[in-house]
C-alpha cells in the first residue's frame, strides 16, 4: 500500500501520476527511442544557425469555411503550420491553433509569422474540439485558445499535464488531459484517442519532458484521421496505429522544421520521411503541415514544398493522394471505402 502511495504522488510541476512505461516518475520519455538530452546541442545550434530564405510576407487568399460539414464528408482547411480545419459528421475540429502573430512566450521576438492564418477568426464556423499536440509554442497558443474559448468554448483534448498550463492562462477552459491509449467520446459518431509520437515537451529551460506530447486518432464512420502534430519519424508507430485502426482515411504529416539534421533528426521527420510515413499507414490520403508561416528552423521557405514533390515523384505519389496546400487552401477527402477503392485500381508502388 505504501508503494501505491509512493507511485501515485510521483509528479513535477505539470503533472503528478504513477509511474508508466514513458514516465520515471519525474519526466516522460518515448520509450521505444529515448532521446538525447540535447541542451546544449540546442544551444550550439542557435549559435551557429544558417537559416534558408524567408520573404517578409506573402499574400493569402483566406477561407470562408461552411458553418457544418454533414454525414461523412470529411473537409480540410489549411489554416497554417499545424493548425487544420476538419469538418465531418456536424462537428468542426481545430489541431494545434494559432492565430497569434509569433509562436513565441514574448509578443516583441520569436518566429514571427509571414502568412496570415487561412481562415480570419472572425470567419470560424462554431469550433467544438480542439485537439493539441504538446505545449511548444507554435502549437500550443495560450491566446489563441482563450480566444477559442471566449468564443465557442470548445472541448480541448491534450496529453498529460498540458492542461495545468492552459487552465492557469484561461482558469474556466473545458480541458481533458490524456494518457497514450486514452480516448474520449464526442456525440454519437466521433472517438479522439491520444496516441505516442516520437517528440518532446517544454516551455521553458527547466521543464523540458515535463507534460505529454502525442497524435491524436479520430475515429469516424468514414474512416479514421490521424494526426502527427510534429515528430521525428518512427515506423513503429505507424505499424501500431494501423494494427489498432486500419488504414487512416486521412493523415496529417509534418513537412517543416527539418534542418538541420544532425540537430533535428530526432523529432522533426523530412518530407521524404512524412511520404515514407504516408507509405508506412498504407497509401491512402495525406496532407502536410508545418511549412510556409513559420521559419522555426534552417531550411528555407520555398524547402519542404521542393523536397515534398521530389520525394512523391520518387515513390510515385500522386498530389491527389499527399495534398500541400497554400494556406487558405480546402479540399475534401474521399470516405475510406473510396480511397481503397482507387489505390486498388492502380498498381502498387
């Protein structure tokens, strides 16, 4: 009895829980590859960073989404990094939001955006889900879900500890923390289970792996989505996610914020690793995130769009199967039944 005590009041500043396969106690880890401790790497890079160029701004032609998608369409919007607009069975579903100007703690510096957000807030139908991947700052944005909440007062779904950050920004935020393999009900159609993803957390210098990073699966009677929010790529993963769900109707991957590789390889996949990750889940349909508003690492902004298209002409990826949108852009993705259905047609790549 002791030891349950001793186990359950294991914690840090974000979260206080029982020991698990990917938390000691005091930090989370990804257990089928831990990561180096990389401080000091980090500082090394910053030092010695050659960032590619980026323009100032660039024009976006900004969305109107319908205010609900009904029955099993299933319509994407890109509003920018890693922030997508899905619409399907009446629920409209936000990943990662931000509106904000910088990913950064500070309004004055940090990655500073060149693209307004594809769809105006203003022009957001009514938002019922958010989902957040971690707490870094380009995808978890404290103004931005008070925004959210202020406006629609949506679900929020977040792994482990991520919510004690957000409820001391926006005291009254209806926020769920999850486990790897926990999941949650929304109405009659919808399931979000939180699943692991090769990445890491911090906000700060003394809390890195303090809270839970991961993807989220929507399962749906169309199929399910997955969603990568930013991680290294780990085939094993995508093996588990198949053997649990099938093949996802839809996956977003992440394209940006790959160089350089000696520093990122761990949690940033590149685009020929995104389109191998597309591969791994089984060739239906994909989109990438995370290119084109922020510059959070070396390589230059026109980089992932170039190197995406090499690879999918490498693999014999078609752009109808791995969408790169503009920001701003939309497009609908076919049920599963139809996805399988003309990846059957044609030959195997």
């Amino acid at each position: 009895m002791a030891l349950v005590f001793l186990l359950a009041g294991c914690g840090n500043s974000y979260y206080r829980g029982p020991v698990s396969a990917h938390f000691d106690g005091q930090k989370f880890n990804n257990p089928w590859a831990p990561m180096p401790e990389r401080f000091w790497d980090f500082l090394k890079w910053r030092a010695t960073a050659e960032q590619g160029y980026w323009p100032a701004s660039v024009k976006v032609s900004t969305s109107v989404p319908p205010r609900r998608v009904e029955g099993d369409a299933l319509r994407v919007t890109y509003v920018g990094h890693a922030c997508v607009l899905l619409q399907t069975q009446g629920v409209n579903i936000l990943t990662d939001p931000i509106w904000s100007a910088r990913a950064s703690p500070f309004g004055f510096a940090g990655p500073r955006r060149v693209a307004a957000p594809g769809v105006r807030f203003e022009d957001l139908p009514p938002i019922d889900v958010v989902l957040v991947s971690h707490n870094h700052y380009d995808h978890m944005d404290l103004p931005t879900l008070d925004r959210l909440h202020q406006a629609f007062k949506p679900l929020v779904l977040a792994p482990l500890g991520n919510d004690k950050i957000m409820k001391e920004a926006v005291p009254d935020l209806r926020v769920q923390a999850l486990d790897w393999g926990q999941g949650v009900a929304f109405g009659p159609n919808l399931r979000f289970t939180l699943e692991p993803m090769q990445h890491w957390s911090a906000r700060g210098l003394f809390d890195r792996r303090d809270a839970l990073w991961g993807a989220f699966v929507v399962e749906a009677p169309g199929g399910p989505v997955y969603f990568l929010g930013d991680a290294g790529y780990a085939q094993a993963l995508s093996a588990e996610v198949l053997a649990k769900y099938g093949k996802p109707r839809f996956s977003l991957l992440p394209v940006g914020a790959y160089q350089p590789r000696w520093f990122m390889q761990y949690a940033h996949m590149t685009p020929a690793e995104a389109v191998q990750t597309y591969r791994d889940l089984g060739r239906t349909y994909a989109m990438g995130t995370q290119y084109e508003v922020f510059a959070m690492a070396d390589e230059a902004y026109a980089a992932p769009r170039q190197a995406l298209t090499a690879a999918m002409v490498e693999k014999g990826v078609t752009a109808e199967r791995f969408r790169l949108p503009e920001v701003g852009g939309w497009f609908v993705v076919p049920p599963l039944e139809a996805a399988q259905g003309l990846q059957a047609a044609k030959p195997a790549n």
